[in-house]
C-alpha cells in the first residue's frame, strides 16, 4: 500500500506510507474488528440497555458492516444472545467466558445453545489476581485448557483466549498460558491492558512476541484508555501483526474507556490505507444512537464524530478552509458520515460571518459585517463560550431593526 485507498477523501502525512518509516510494520491484510458495547461498554458507569436498545444497537453494527459483536458474558447473557441470533442472522455474536467460575462450562454450552459463534475463554493472569481466586499458576492453566477444549469441541467458530491483565503479567508466565491454550485449540490469543498502562513500546513488544506463536491462530488487542493510549496501544499492535482488534462505539468502558470504534476504522484508513469491510459513512449515525440510547452525549471535540471536530472559527482558519477544505482537515467529514461547519465565537472574522450567514439562509450586507463581527467576539468573551446559530440569528434581526 502506497498511500490512502481514497486519496479523494483523506489529507493525512506522506510520511504515513513513506517505506523507510514503515519498513518495520507487520500489518495484516485482514483485520476483525468485534464490538463490545454490550459487554465492556455496558461496564461504564453510567450505561445500561434494555432488551430494545440491544437489538437496535446490533441491527445499527450490521447495517455498517461489523464482523462481530461481544453480546456479554456466557450464562449471564444469553437471552441476549438469543434475542440478537433473531434479529441479525449476519452478525457473529461472541460471549465472554469467565472461566474462574464454578458453572463456567455450563454456561459454556448455553451461550452456544443460544446462539453464540465465539467463545473468549477469560482468565486472570497475574500472581496477585490468582491468589485471590485460590488459583495457582498451574491450576490456571489446567483450567483454561480444559475450557478451551471444551469450547472447541461444542462448536464454536472461534475459541479466544483472553488473559486480563496481560500488560501486569509475568512475561514468561503469561506466554507459558499462550502456548498452552493454543496446544488446547485456541483459534485466537488476546492482549489485555486492563487498566491502560502500557505504553506503546511495551504492547509492541509483546504483539509482536505472540505472533510468533502460531502462524493461524489470530492475535487480538483490548486496550482501555486511562491514560488516553488505547488508540495509540490498538494501533501499535496492529503493526507487529495484531488481527482482531476490541472497540467500543463512542470509547464507552470501564472507568476511562476503550479504543472507539469509529476512530479505528477511520484510522486505519487514514494512516495505513486499510478499507475494512465496514460502512465508514454510517459511524456518525451509530454513534449518534448510542449517545441516544445511553443518554451519555457526544463530546464536540471527540475525534471523528464531534460535532466541532470539522468545525472552524478562527478568522485565518476559515479563510483557508473557504479556499480548500483540505487545507484544515485529515480527512472529508463524509468519510464518517459527519458535515463540516462555521463556528462563532472569539477570533470569528468577516469571512466566518458571512459563511455562517449563507450556511443558515440569512442575508447579511457586507456593509453590517463588521459591527456583527464585534458583537459575536465581545459576547462570546462576556459569556466565556462559542455564539450559537440561534442566537446568531438573532443578532442578525436585531441588527436588521
């Protein structure tokens, strides 16, 4: 890949896709992305969907093209499951399997039963958490391999692994349970930054250690974002070969969040030229519904799907973006599905003035331009924020009086 697979639409830096700077990326040709808005999105503290809001939300992940979606967790959830089999018969479904249960392969067979096509068998990796589990090194391991073989032989698609905590884990210890639930049959080893404090380097170092593990079975990243790396963490596994990759729609999580959905499928575009087989143009919309239906709004400057994020207000900025839009952008807001616009407020100039005026249908003379231009700078100062397109309607009629 050479550059941005729609050149057209994407205004990011040629040193993304200079050689002598990838050289030294292993990027996979084909990446799967799997939901879990339902599960670890659902673990914010804020967020909680009804039987309704789950099916609109798989129906909306469908609609754009998601691979997978993590329903929830395996016994607990599998009405949920059932309800979303119904529904969305293109939609691979996973459950998470926590494996320190006592039920765990019971409920290993109802999530199946019920309609789940991936089994992510989850277990603690660390010495502190399996002390408090009254597991030790080696009776963690039996048990994992003992789920993991039994998840293959009830016929799930994918069996994953999935050690939390991985980033806190004896590195020795936590690739000695690799290799033994890949001999079990795992299909997929995942990486865990439980609680956001790797950096970088580290999840390269240790993406690139697992994928020399098995040629076949996939290697995945769950990155949270407490100290706000999990899109860097997500996309530094990717390049030392990571191919199934955790998000979240809109970052939800646990405590700081997860890598978001949107921003990754736009990312990898972007910056790797890597076109997954999602709609990018319906992000917009699904992140506007789960910001409906978790009552949680979306921040104006969240990446991709901000309602400011193609918004410009500085006088010289909107100069520049009335003669190219290309000249202030990473990418054509179409490509997520979200629109570019003219905000007021302090630094607004003429030329914001009058792009505003035009974008709402309003007649303002050149001649009014610059008392209208003072108005809107000295009330945004008065009143510390931006100039609505409400109150700047008004401005304009009761200058017109």
């Amino acid at each position: 890949m050479t550059g941005p697979s729609r050149p057209e639409l994407i205004h990011t830096s040629p040193l993304n896709f200079a050689p002598d700077v990838t050289s030294g990326e292993h990027i996979r040709p084909d990446i799967t992305v799997t939901d879990c808005t339902l599960r670890e999105g659902q673990q914010a503290a804020e967020v909680a969907f009804s039987p309704d809001d789950e099916v609109e939300f798989a129906l909306a992940l469908q609609d754009i093209g998601v691979p997978v979606m993590q329903v929830g967790y395996a016994g607990t959830d599998d009405r949920s499951v059932g309800r979303i089999r119904s529904a969305c018969p293109r939609l691979a479904l996973a459950s998470l399997l926590v494996g320190w249960k006592p039920d765990a392969l019971d409920a290993l067979h109802s999530t199946r039963e019920a309609g789940a096509d991936v089994c992510s068998v989850l277990f603690r990796s660390t010495d502190a958490h399996l002390e408090k589990l009254r597991h030790t090194r080696t009776s963690a391991i039996d048990r994992v391999q003992e789920l993991v073989a039994a998840a293959r032989a009830a016929g799930f698609r994918d069996v994953a692994f999935g050690p939390s905590f991985s980033t806190l884990a004896d590195v020795d210890y936590l690739f000695e349970m690799y290799r033994a639930a890949l001999d079990a049959g795992a299909t997929v080893i995942s990486l865990a930054d439980s609680t956001g404090t790797a950096k970088p380097a580290v999840v390269r170092y240790l993406a690139a250690r697992m994928r020399t593990l098995s040629d076949t079975a996939g290697v995945r990243m769950h990155m949270h974002n407490d100290l706000g790396l999990a899109m860097a963490n997500t996309l530094a596994g990717i390049e030392c070969g990571a191919d199934w990759i955790e998000v979240t729609v809109n970052g939800l999580g646990e405590r700081a969040g997860n890598c978001a959905l949107e921003e990754l499928v736009v990312a990898l575009e972007a910056l790797y030229g890597i076109r997954l087989p999602i709609r990018s143009e319906g992000l917009y919309g699904v992140s506007e519904l789960v910001s409906r239906l978790t009552r949680i709004p979306i921040p104006p400057m969240k990446p991709v799907v901000g309602a400011d994020v193609f918004a410009n207000k500085l006088e010289i900025h909107v100069i520049a973006a009335e003669a190219d839009p290309t000249l202030m952008e990473p990418f054509d807001p179409v490509l997520a599905g979200n629109r570019r616009t003219i905000r007021l407020g302090r630094g607004t100039g003429p030329t914001g003035v009058r792009m505003k005026a035009a974008e709402l249908g309003l007649q303002v003379a050149d001649t009014r331009l610059p008392v209208l231009v003072t108005q809107i700078n000295e009330w945004a100062v008065t009143h510390k924020r931006g100039v609505t397109d409400a109150e700047f309607a008004a401005m304009v009629e009761a200058e017109e009086r």
